[in-house]
C-alpha cells in the first residue's frame, strides 16, 4: 500500500545484471525456497525501516522503503510463477497417470493377443519352420526391440500375407481358426494405440523434465536483489550495531562477505609524541667530549 513515485522501477538498480547472470544464480536453489527467504528477508528489512529511530534511519543507505516496495512486487510476481508451476507439475502429473493406466490396459491386452495370434499364425504352416520361425520373430519383435506395438503390426504383417497368398486348404484352416480380416485389424488398432500412448507419455515426460528458463531467470533476479538489501543492512549494522542483520535461511551461502578498505594512515596531530621521561632516559646515555660534540657509551 506504501504509494511509490511514477516511473521508479526497479531498471536502475538491475541494470548491468545479464539474463545468463540471472539464470546461473536461479539454478542453484529452489524458486520456491527463493521466494521464502525473499519475504522473510524484506518482511524483516521493512519493519526495521518503517519503525527506525533517527540513528537508525542515518544508518541505513542503500535501502529505501521505495526499493523495498518495488523488491517486495517483484518477490510476489515470481511466487505468482511459482505458483503457476506447482498447478502445472499437478496437471502434468494426473495426465501422465491417466495414460499410464490405458498403457497398463492396452499392454496386457497386447500381451495375450500376441501370443493367441502367435499360435494361430504358426497354425497356418505347420511343417514350415521357416515361416514358424518368422511368426516367432514377429510376436517378439526382434528387429524393433521387443515392443508390444511393434509386434501388433508384424504379427498382423503376417496374417495379411497368409490370407492373400496361402492355397485354399490353408484358407481353409484359416477360416475355422477364426484368421481374418477383423481380427488382424484389431492387431493394428491395439499397436496403433500403444503407440500413441507411448508417444504421449513420453512427451509428458519432457514437459515434466523441461527446465523453465524463464521461471529461473526470475528467481536468480529474486536472489541478486536480496543479496543487495541484505548487504545494505549489514553494512548499516558496521555504523550502527542496533540495525539487525538479516540472514536467509536457504541461500546463505550467496551473501557476500563485507569488503573493508584498507585504513587510512591516522592525521598528523594523532601521531604519537615522544614522553618527556623517554628523552630524558635518552639524555642520560650522552657523554660530553670536550664540548665537541656527543657520543653514545
């Protein structure tokens, strides 16, 4: 509610940082814990800020209530992503079980029809090992790795070529077993359906894996604008020990330590002068000589 000046964004204290500066920063911890060290953090520099006597108020540079509204906005649009993300993940997740489950269904269905079909394609040709050693090929789709669809579409191959190239005997058999046209389709819709299920999870699973750049790129903002609030506080503290220091929980390890400049040398007037006990001890181990000048014992 705290009212901030028209056209003061945050541009002027951001400008230098690179979105890849921004992305590396974001990728080192979660958004979501980024968000909660980012209001504990503001929450904490706020109240400080509103509630500081004079000394304190002297304090503090390099951290206005006006930064701290504009922190504090872009802290809250970053949650909003978030947010959004986590109601993403949850979509993504009951989607992905939903197919899951038709796979289940469809691949013990492919898993009884292959071996049935199995059975009655090798009773086609009895005495032809070689076409009883194709059939067996099919049914484990050797040449496509195993796969139940694959093995759907080849077993099918095989009926097709049976019933358009077999002498009638054979049709024959065909016939009584119950080899035809309808069956050998629902071969192929339980392959195709596989297939499909298959292409659909594996695209739900790179959805799910996929990293969001833009989201990262918003936390490592987050994080580089914390990190300057917290350094305003402690360098505050080093002028005046009742500024508290504000110290995140899950990103600590991003805060700077302090760098000090060497000191100065002291002014001439604080340089030490010499006790008149010290030139006195110094008088006493002087000799004369004649008056001609001193020498040490």
């Amino acid at each position: 509610m705290f009212p901030v000046p028209k056209g003061v964004t945050l541009d002027a204290l951001s400008d230098g940082l690179t979105p890849e500066a921004c992305l590396d920063a974001g990728r080192c911890y979660p958004p979501e814990k980024i968000v909660e060290d980012a209001f504990n953090v503001y929450l904490k520099a706020a109240e400080t800020v509103r509630r500081a006597g004079l000394s304190q108020q002297a304090a503090v540079r390099g951290c206005t209530i006006e930064l701290l509204v504009l922190v504090v906005q872009q802290a809250l649009e970053l949650a909003r992503r978030v947010d959004q993300q986590g109601k993403l993940r949850v979509v993504q997740a009951t989607a992905t079980e939903s197919v899951q489950q038709g796979l289940r269904v469809s691949f013990g269905r492919a898993l009884s029809l292959r071996e049935q079909a199995r059975r009655v394609l090798t009773s086609m040709s009895r005495n032809d090992a070689e076409h009883a050693e194709a059939v067996l090929r099919a049914a484990n789709a050797t040449d496509e790795g195993g796969s139940a669809a694959a093995a759907m579409f080849a077993l099918a191959a095989i009926g097709r070529k049976v019933l358009k190239d077999a002498p009638p005997m054979t049709l024959q058999r065909a016939r009584l077993l119950g080899l035809d046209e309808g069956y050998l389709d629902t071969l192929e819709a339980l392959g195709y359906e596989l297939k499909r299920g298959q292409e659909e999870l594996a695209q739900l699973a790179l959805a799910a894996n996929m990293p969001n750049s833009q989201l990262y790129t918003e936390a490592g903002l987050t994080v580089h604008l914390m990190m300057h609030v917290i350094e305003a506080f402690a360098a505050a503290h080093e002028v005046d020990g009742s500024v508290p220091l504000l110290r995140p929980v899950h990103t600590q390890r991003m805060v700077r330590r302090m760098s000090r400049l060497p000191p100065p040398p002291p002014p001439s007037s604080l340089k030490p002068v010499a006790r008149v006990e010290d030139l006195r001890a110094v008088d006493a181990k002087i000799d004369f000589h004649g008056g001609l000048g001193r020498s040490r014992r």
